[in-house]
C-alpha cells in the first residue's frame, strides 16, 4: 500500500545533495512513503539513495523509470539505479514515456526495453512493471494487454482527459494510477485547488514533484484535513481552466510530424522546466529544440493537427523570446 501522495523526484535535481537528502527524510518522517525518480532525473535516484539509508527497505514503496527503448540500455539503466538507490530491488519500474507509437514499438520489438523489464521481474530487481505515458489513447493500448501494473498519466484539473476513461480502466483492470503533473507541470498555483480536486478520485496516487518541505507540508495537510470539492471550488477550477484554455499543451504530440523536424511539445513546456529544474540542465536539454523551434515556416500543419487548437507558431516564438530572456538573464 503506498500513501496517499507520491513524492516526485524531478525538483531535488536542483538542490544541493545535503539539502535533497534532508527535504527526502523530511518528506519520509511526514508519512509519505512512496518515492519516484527516474534515471533521466540527473542524480535525483542517487539522492534518494542518500535519504533513505537506514530506513527499512519494506517500508518504502519506490518507483523509477527508464526512457531506454533497447534491452541492454534498458537493464543498464535499472542496475545503476538499483546502485545508486543502495537497494537490490525497485517496487516499479517504469518504461519512461512511451507517447509515440514508434518509441512503443521499439521497446516491444524483439530486444527491445520490455523483454528487459521482464527478465528483471524475474530476477527480482523489479516488483511491477509499469510505463509511463503522454498519450492517453496510446496508454489505454498498453493498458489492455494486461501486462503493467501500474500506470503514469499526466492528470489535473485543467488537464482532466483521463479521467474519462483511463481512471475507470485502470481501476477496472486493478491497475495502479500515478497521477503525474498534478500541479499542471507548474501552471496550477493552488496546491489547494489541485490537490483537493484530484482527491475526488479514488484509486490515483498524485505525485507531486516538491523541493521544499514546506510544499510536502502544505500538501500533507491539504490531505488530511479532508475538506470537499465544493461547488465554488468548481467555479474558480472553470474560470482558470478558461483562462489557462489555449495556451496549455498536454505533450501528446499529436501535433507531429513537423517538417522542420521541431520538438514541438519540447518548446511550449520550456518555461515549466525553466521554473522547476536547474537552468544549467534545461539549457543542456533544451538548446536544440529551441534553436530548431526558429527555423519554424509557420506552414500551419501542427495547429491543425492539435486537438486543443492551440496557435503553435505563435506560442514557438513566445518561447523562444522567453528562452532567450532567460539566457539573457542568466548571463548578465
Ligand atoms: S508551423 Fe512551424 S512548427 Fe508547425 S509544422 Fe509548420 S514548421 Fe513545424
Ligand atoms: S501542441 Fe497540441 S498537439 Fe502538440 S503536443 Fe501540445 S497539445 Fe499536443
């Protein structure tokens, strides 16, 4: 049984390992006890590989993730994150965002990720398979071959698609649900709001990503005061998903292909990446979408293609304008 929260573990990348270290035991000492990382998280496993020595291993529920898409990357990834969690097993391990039928067929093609994922369930390394997604179609695919126990979607108030059907599935095939970017990957600013709406639903487990204890605090206490959605509440979540309505790209790239061959989802979630992560490894991550993002010929193919009708060259050039602020700030 895991907590009612998750603690995720992208924003510690930017702390200091000291601090990392004492927000996880804090985090921990607050009763939460279910920890997810990933191996594209920086040092965010090895971090917590550092909180948690001494606690005992069972009372602990830890999940990472790995974006290989071949067996061998797949299994090195897991070994170095079974080592640097100091941990002969991970409660679930995920393939890390499959939200494009090609990366799916990569990982389930003959060596690919998933017969790694299976020979480490059979080795004990791993408890669960799971996967994570941005594509809810193609995650209810995944879902209903019965071969995943739990599942990672992106799941807010303004970003509520799966609770139309991926919830009820997953409940229905007894699978687990982590409820990845319950804060809107940093647009929702009330964690109040966002956390009493996802506590509506019963069988998820919203993973919040923190790097303060001071956020765990708040939302453990959001927890366990237990006050309803009400009625008002509704109305403030129906005014700002209004106001947030066409500039709030989900990821799900249904947008692509583009004939520049730019990362579209990349570019429009910069600015959450730049408020949560360290700049140094958005600047790494993010350098060549963005330099890709000014070679956009505005031929219009992507809006057309995106089901929230969001104006794609426009919003490319705002954020690249904010990129190059950032840069621009960060050097001065
Ligand atoms: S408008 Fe720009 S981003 Fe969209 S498909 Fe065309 S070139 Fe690519
Ligand atoms: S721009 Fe639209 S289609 Fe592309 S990833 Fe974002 S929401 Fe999806």
């Amino acid at each position: 049984m895991v907590s009612r929260i998750a603690f995720g573990g992208i924003p510690i990348m930017r702390l200091p390992k000291e601090e990392a270290v004492s927000v996880v035991r804090g985090v921990i000492d607050m009763g939460v006890n279910f920890l997810d990382t990933a191996n594209a998280y920086s040092d965010s496993e090895e971090k917590i590989g550092q909180a948690i020595k001494g606690i005992e291993r069972d009372s602990l529920v830890i999940a990472s993730k790995s974006t290989a898409t071949d067996k061998k990357t797949f299994l090195s990834h897991l070994d170095l994150c079974l080592e640097r969690l100091g941990t002969d097993y991970v409660d679930f391990y995920q393939l890390h965002n499959v939200s494009s039928r090609a990366k799916h067929d990569a990982i389930f093609a003959p060596g690919g990720a998933y017969e790694g994922l299976v020979e480490a369930e059979r080795a004990g390394k791993v408890r669960f398979k799971a996967f994570s997604s941005h594509s809810i179609p193609l995650a209810m695919g995944i879902m209903k071959t019965g071969k995943f126990a739990a599942v990672q979607l992106p799941f807010n108030f303004v970003d509520d698609e799966a609770s139309k059907e991926a919830i009820p599935l997953a409940i229905k095939l007894d699978m687990g649900f982590i409820c990845m970017k319950p804060f809107g990957g940093g647009l929702l600013d009330s964690a109040d709001l966002a956390i009493r709406y996802l506590l509506q639903f019963d069988g998820i487990v919203p993973d919040p990503g923190i790097e303060k204890l001071s956020e765990m605090r708040e939302i453990v206490s959001i927890v366990n005061e237990r006050k309803p959605f009400s009625e008002a509440d509704k109305k403030v979540m129906d005014s700002l998903r209004k106001e947030l309505g066409d500039r709030w790209c989900h990821r799900c790239d249904y947008c692509q292909p583009c004939p520049q061959g730019i990362g579209i989802s990349s570019v429009l979630t910069v600015e959450s990446m730049i408020k949560r992560m360290p700049l140094e490894r958005v600047f790494a991550m993010a350098r060549e979408s963005i330099e890709r993002a000014r070679c956009c010929i505005e031929c219009g193919a992507c809006a057309a293609r995106c089901p929230y009708s969001l104006p794609i060259p426009r919003l490319l050039k705002e954020k690249v304008a904010v990129w190059d602020k950032t840069v621009a700030g960060n050097a001065a």
